[in-house]
C-alpha cells in the first residue's frame, strides 16, 4: 500500500486552525483570508500527499463558502515544477461539471481566491521531461476541461480515488509513467504551436544550464562566470534567464544548500559540519550554518538531532513548511 504525506489542522484549536493551515504551506504559496469575508471562526482543512517515484499527487481538503481565502506564490529555483490544478469539489459542496483545469508552473508568479473544498493538484518535476526539457512550458496557462485534457484530469482523479482507498497493489513506477505519458500527450505542443519555439528554447537552456548546475555543485569556482563560458552567453543574457529566480548566485546557494539539507536528511552522521561547508562552497561552518538556517528555519545541527530523534528539531514541528518539504523531496 501506498501511504501518504498527511497533515491536518483537525488536532488544533479552531482559532489556531487556519495559521496552522497557512504555516503548512508558507513557503511554496502565501494564503490569508480577505478581511472583509467574516472570518468565521476555524479552518478544518488536510493535505494528502503521494510521492508516485518523483511525481507528486497532492489533495487538499478545505471548508467551503464563507471561508474564502487568497493566495500568491513568488518564484523559487528550489522548486520549479509544473502543476496541473483539478478543482473537484466547489464552496457550496457540489462536484464540478465544467471544472476550471489550470496548468501552470512554480517557476512562474500566480495569485488568485476561492472556496473550493477540494482541490487536486499534480506536481511535474522538469527533471521528468527530459526530452526535450521544458516541453510543457508553452502549455502554461492553456488547459481547458475539454477533449484529451479533460481525459487526462479523468486519469488524474481516477488515481487520487485509487489511492485514497489505499493504493494496494500499485506499483508506482508504472503509474508514474502512465501519468507524465497522458500529461505529454494532452499538453505538449503540436505543430501549428510553432511560434511558441523562442519560449521553449529558452526553457530548454534553463533546464540545461540547471542540469549543469546541480551537476557541479561541488565545485569551488561554480558561479556565473563559469556558466557564461560553459554556454556561451553574456552576463546580461545570463540574468534575463534567471530574473524570476534573483538571479544566479542565489540559484547556485539556493542549490548547495538543498543538496546539504538532504544529505543531513538522509542521516549522515559521520561527516563534520564543516566539512561538509567546505564541500558545497561556503568558506567555513559558520557562514554554512547562518545560510542554512535562514534557508530552513534551522540549523544543519538541529536537523541532524531531528534525524537521530534528539535535539530541539524532534520536540518540535519541523520549522521548514510540509507542503514545502514534500515538493523538495520529489525528483530533482
């Protein structure tokens, strides 16, 4: 059986609720309630969550009318994936008939409200589509619920249901393809998209240059420099690419330290904290550790304790957002 990532806000005080719902997935998406909405008081709301080997398939369970809330989500290199979004069940409890499918991305600004009481989001890591890379990127923005797209949402909720009863006997490997299959099928572009090439090249050398990037983290002399004569490019052409992302050194520092979150996550024990600063570029331990915790929340020492179940981290929630640490742990 196939268990999920689960978080609730059932255990909390009702008027704790919906901070706690809010604090969940802080770092991906920022949600509030309007202040002219009533803010009725509780927020009853849980995140299910599959890892389908690299894939993510997310449901969220919310209240409905009279609990409106709002969203904007910013850019970050950390997590870029595309996701297509399937409303299910609207404010007033009824299912959808036409549903308002959006396909978007992570690497892209978007804001927007609602009372939706089920939402069912699957998250496409780019490293999936590697032929070509960026493939989908002209397909932002264009999924109606009709013809093969409808098809492939059908697909979608048809493996959340499958799932929400347990999952038994999937095998996630096999599912995972069939899903990046249907979604390349429904969303890819076709010939008469043609003038959408300049956009997708550019997406593909996105794609190329961070390839590159988490390829040679290691490296001392890893920054811009490198990467213009690795590609050819200016400095200017450099930052246009990477605007949405506060440019490249940010990217590179951004990389370093979710590679070293994982390596500790993974319970690495042995190896020094400075050691492993010296490993992912930083000049020593202490500037390592002031990064990585303004990234995380917390230090890499704390994160350590949290792995051996000790310290301060496994008395606590975690500070870093679940919504967050499920995107970050899916392909790369």
């Amino acid at each position: 059986m196939l268990r999920p990532f689960h978080f609730s806000t059932a255990a909390e005080r009702p008027d704790h609720q919906f901070d706690a719902w809010r604090s969940a997935m802080s770092g991906s998406i920022d949600v509030r309630r309007p202040k002219d909405d009533g803010n009725r008081p509780g927020f009853a709301a849980s995140i299910d969550a599959w890892n389908l080997s690299g894939l993510g398939l997310v449901t969220m369970s919310m209240p409905g009318e009279g609990y409106r809330r709002e969203w904007d989500h910013s850019p970050r290199a950390e997590a870029d994936h595309w996701s297509l979004m399937i409303p299910v069940v609207d404010g007033s409890g009824r299912a959808y008939g036409d549903r308002p499918v959006l396909f978007g991305s992570l690497a892209r600004p978007f804001r927007g409200s609602g009372t939706d009481m089920k939402v069912v989001t699957l998250f496409l890591p780019r490293d999936l589509y590697d032929d070509p890379p960026g493939v989908l990127d002209t397909a932002i923005g264009q999924a109606r619920d009709r013809g093969v797209v409808s098809l492939v949402a059908d697909f979608v909720l048809s493996v959340e249901r499958r799932l929400g009863e347990g999952g038994a006997g999937v095998d996630p490997d096999v599912l995972s393809s069939a899903l990046r299959s249907a979604v390349l099928a429904g969303l890819a572009p076709t010939p008469d998209r043609i003038e959408n090439a300049r956009a997708l090249l550019q997406a593909r050398l996105v794609e190329r240059i961070m390839r590159y990037v988490r390829e040679n983290l290691a490296a001392p002399d890893l920054d811009w420099r490198r990467i213009c004569r690795e590609f050819g490019l200016s400095r200017s052409t450099l930052h246009r690419l990477f605007d949405d992302h506060d440019g490249m050194s940010n990217v590179i520092r951004r990389e370093r330290l979710l590679a070293a979150y994982r390596q500790l996550q993974r319970g690495d024990q042995m190896m020094a904290i400075s050691v492993l600063a010296e490993r992912f570029g930083f000049a020593d331990s202490s500037s390592f550790s002031r990064a990585f915790r303004r990234a995380f929340g917390h230090s890499p020492r704390d994160l350590r304790g949290a792995e051996r179940g000790s310290g301060p981290l496994a008395a606590v929630e975690r500070t870093i957002p679940p919504l967050d640490a499920f995107l970050f742990g899916l392909s790369r």
